[in-house]
C-alpha cells in the first residue's frame, strides 16, 4: 500500500525567486543536500545527496515558474528504490509571495512519518534560503 504526503508554506519571495531552487544545483545545496546534478527537463536527471542518501530520480514536468515533478528514491534501497516516488511542487504567487505546495506520491506507508519529518525540515530552510537568508548549515548534515 503506497500514501501520498502533502504539505504547503509560505515563503517571502515570487514563484520565479523559488522556483531556480528545485532545478540549479548551486541553489538546491543551499537548502538540501551536499551534493546536485540537475537536468531540469522532462527525462532529465534529478539527483542529489542528501545527509549520505542517495536521491535519484528524473524529472517529469517541468513549468517554470509554477510547476515541478520529479521521481524520487534512494539508489539501492529495496524499500524506497530509486524513481520510484513522485513529487508534485506548486508554485502559486499571492502578493509578493508564494505559496508552495508539495505531494510526495506513492510512498510507502511506514516511509509517510520520515518523508513528513524531512520535508518540513528542508521547506523550512528553503523558506529561509529564498527569502535572502543566508542559511546556517544543516544540522541535520553534522548529525549523519
């Protein structure tokens, strides 16, 4: 049995201020992971390290400045192997902000709790990185 996780934040800049975090790998290492090679087209590789795990997947839509999906999994898990997740990313201005919204499809349903736990982590810090801070490193980095 697969589940989906969803999630939203608000983050003070525009879809087009955000949106260069999910697709260079320069920004994407700002917010999550040590290490990107992104190829943000539909087919293009998405892969990055994150805290030792590696995240691999490809990209399936892309639409700047408001959408992004991308398969997700970990090279070599029997559990969550690489590709085989979807991740659904909105992009919605409201103002002169955005509102994004995240769907984590067909985890399974024991991954749910982890998936939760490390999205709002990392929303949290893109939140920060995209509004102009300039984002500690991550503890959770130290950590593994």
């Amino acid at each position: 049995m697969s589940d989906t996780y969803s999630t939203s934040i608000r983050i003070a800049a525009t879809p087009e201020e955000v949106f260069p975090y999910f697709t260079d790998a320069d920004l994407f290492v700002r917010w999550m992971g040590d290490w990107a090679k992104l190829e943000p087209a539909a087919g293009g590789v998405f892969a990055a390290d994150i805290n030792g795990v590696p995240i691999r997947g490809e990209y399936v839509v892309v639409e700047p400045p408001h959408r992004l999906v991308f398969t997700w999994g970990a090279a070599g898990s029997e559990v969550l192997p690489a590709g085989s997740t979807t991740v659904e990313v909105t992009l919605a201005a409201e103002g002169d902000e955005t509102l994004l919204e995240l769907f984590h499809r067909d985890l399974p349903a024991d991954e749910v709790p982890k998936h939760a736990s490390g999205w709002a982590h990392y929303l949290a810090r893109i939140a920060e990185t995209a509004a102009g801070s300039d984002t500690c490193p991550d503890p959770w980095a130290e950590a593994s």
